[in-house]
DNA sequence: TGAATAATGTACGAACTGGTTCGTTATGCA
DNA sequence: TGCATAACGAACCAGTTCGTACATTATTCA
C-alpha cells in the first residue's frame, strides 16, 4: 500500500515488490478458503510471478501461512499501537477502547477469518513463529493501567485482570464478525448490517462499563 | 449412544448402526481437520465399514458434512429445551440461561469448531439444509418472555431485544472454546484452565446482569 | 567488462483424493 | 423355499495438488 518500498528497482526484478504481492494475494485465498483450501496454484495465478517465486520466497504452503499471519498481527498491532486514551477518565477510556477494538475487527473481516482458521489448526503457525509469541502485549499493558486507576478512583467495583478483560472486548467484536455468516443462516439477523452498527457499538460499550460499574447482584 | 435403535438386528447389516457411526467418526474427523481438510478416507478407516458406505448413504463428503452439522446442532437444540427458568425471578433467570449456554459450549468444543468451519464455508450448508434453517427460535423465545419480564418489573434498563442478547452470551462462551489456541499462543493463559474456569463462569454472569440492570452511563 | 549470484519461468511428477464400477452377501417377505 | 432388494466390500480411476528439476535472464560488484 505505501507508493514504493525502494527506489523502484527496474520494474522487473523487483523482490520486496513480488514477497509483497505474494503476501496480498495469499491472504484472501487463505482467508477465503481455509488452509488446507487455499491452493497454492490459485495463489500463483493471481500473481503477476508465478509459482516457483512463492517456494523460492517462503519455501512452503506452511511458512508462507505463518508469513501471512505474521503481517495480519503487524498490521493490527500498528492500530493500536497509537491510541493514546490514557489521558481519559478510566470510563471514558475503557469505552473508546471498546470502540477502537470493535472498529478494528469491522474494518478486517480477512484478519478474524485467519485467526478462526488458526485456531482451527490449533495455533500450531503462530506457535512455531519466533516473531509472534511474543509482541503482543502493549495493548494488554493499557488496559492494566486503565483498570488501575479506574480501581483507585472507584469507579470500577469487577474484580478482572487486563487479559481477561480484553478477552471479553475481543470475544463481542470477534463473534460479530467470524459467525456472521451462521448467526444469519439460523436467525435471520446480519450483524454487520450498517444499520444497526451504532446499536451494536454501544452494546458493546454498554456491557463492559456495565460490567466494571456494576454492583454485580444475586450470587 | 442409546444402547440399541432396533431390536438388535443381528449384528452385521445393521443399517442404523453403520449411519450412526459413520456420523460420529465423521464428526471428530471434520472438527479436527476443517472440512477441507477431512478426508474421506480417514473417516472410512476409522469405521468398521468402508467409504463405499458413506457415499451410500450421505451421496457426498458435502452432504455428509451437512448431516454432521444438522445431528450437531438436533443435540443442543434438545439441551437448551428442558430449562425451566422462568418460574425464577428475571436476574436469575438471564444468569441461569447464560450459564447454561456457559456449560454447553464447554462440554461440547467439536461442535464449536463445527461451527467455526461452516462460517469459513460461509454457512452454505446450514443454508442449505430444510432442517437447519428453521427450528432454532425455542432458546430465543424464552430469552425474549424473560426480557419482558424483567422489563416490567423494572430490573432491566437496557433496550436489547433477545436475539441480540442471544448473541451477547453466546460470544463470550463461543470465544472462550473457539479462540482457546490462538489466546494461549499469544497471551499464555488458557481460557479453559479448570482452575479459572468459575472465575469466568461469574465473569459472563455479572457481565451480562451488568449489562441488563446496569446505567450504562458516560456516552 | 566479466563473472557471481539473485530472481524468475516452464514443465513435470509422485502422491493423494473424492467418487465410482462391479460384484457379493445377508435379509425380509410372498 | 426362493426371490427381490437392502447392505456391503475391494479395487480402481481421473483429476488435482504440493513441490521440484532444469533452464534462463537480469543485476551487482570487483
């Protein structure tokens, strides 16, 4: 997506420009079809380079799903990267973060269906990639602090750590996406219709401030 | 699973008995390996019959995962219909039916992968099964005679309808099974781990009791 | 300029996979 | 008892799929 990587070497003959072409057309075929679904062929088709190039670049079906993986993490991880709400009072923050997740899962339907299939496979790419088990924890660190200084002000009452938080964010935002497909077969309803987004994105809003606010009756 | 269909027909040429175990072979088969990446004759070689069966009586790997799905979803359907919840007070009510769907999705992890599957594949079986596509409203009924219940009385403030609540709990449950490899590759903490697992139990309950009853304030 | 090497394309093959053909055996019923 | 038919099995086939061997062209750098 930037306009060129290097100085434009050539036109042919251009590596990082053919890796990244590869990349692109990778990460549909495998979001559309799984896996074991994804046909290297097709993949090389699509490209302008042909199938020797995705074995000379990343040697197997295999490594070039980690390779795929690895860049859909960057990308997200860039997002929220630079989101600065720590400024915010906890409730305030809590909620744009909510917002920012939900926007983000919306804005990536290729990502979500790439980590469904990841864990279909049991998470086996992303445990064999040096680069991935670990960097994943700045978004886990704001919410700490944000829960931190929610606790000191009293605002929140739940007793939660960050990761469990963020597991629960994440869980809303992820089903809206990943099970669209059989949420609409068995009850009619599109989550993603554009209609009803700002009712959705307050829902979301709603039940974890609700969560962390609330006297949590009857048990 | 019941211990005989018929009264035992011999024990060879046993219709009901090869049906039967071809599904539950094939059920693993698809959970483990995507439908893509089920074969045919794996399925074949783990059942004491052989694939000629199978396509005699599913007619196709496509189909066979279809009445995969369609027993899949006839058990839960059975599950969620013997609650009687609504002779409790509305809060307790809403908190026994998320636990019920809490408890569900954990006990059963192939069928949600099941599910993970068929939104890959766009949920063109479901949508393609008579079976599927109705009958799946009973949990959805007593969810919305609980809501209005608990409308009337006052102790719910939040303006769902009970699809979207539905969705709601479902979300929480289905990532907690569904996204268990991914969350541990990257996170390191195992949203199925005995040990926490009231911990996230209370989480759903309080969450949505939060939700429901809770001011949703600050928007 | 002239290698050394990085990048690329073509054609091919061995293994696998869904699905079928042909034939056999048990079973219920007249 | 005998026959129609449901249930079953072994071998096979055509198409596909990942991956590679071999040949070629551009680029870089001494």
């Amino acid at each position: 997506m930037p306009p060129a990587e290097k100085p434009a070497a050539g036109r042919t003959r251009d590596a990082a420009r053919t890796r990244a072409e590869i990349l692109d057309v990778a990460t549909a075929e495998f979001a559309r079809a799984g896996f074991t679904g994804a046909r290297v062929d097709e993949i090389a088709a699509r490209t302008r380079t042909t199938k020797r190039m995705i074995y000379y670049y990343f040697g197997s079906k295999e490594q070039l799903f980690t390779a795929v993986l690895e860049r859909a993490y960057a990308v997200i991880r860039g997002a929220e990267q630079d989101l600065d709400v720590e400024h915010l009072d906890p409730v305030a923050a809590i909620r744009r973060l909510a917002e920012l997740t939900f926007d983000h899962h919306e804005a990536h339907p290729d990502f979500i269906r790439l980590v469904s299939i990841e864990n279909i496979h049991e998470a086996e790419h992303i445990a064999a990639s040096e680069k991935l088990s670990r960097l994943n924890w700045p978004a886990i660190d704001v919410i700490a602090r944000i829960l931190e200084n929610g606790r000191d002000s009293g605002a929140f009452t739940a007793d939660v750590d960050a990761v469990n938080l963020h597991a629960m964010i994440s869980s809303f935002c992820f089903f809206r996406v990943a099970n669209r497909p059989t949420f609409a077969a068995l009850f009619g309803r599109d989550l993603l219709a554009a209609g009803e987004r700002e009712r959705y994105r307050a829902m979301l809003g709603d039940m974890v401030i609700g969560y962390l606010t609330g006297g949590a009756s009857s048990r």
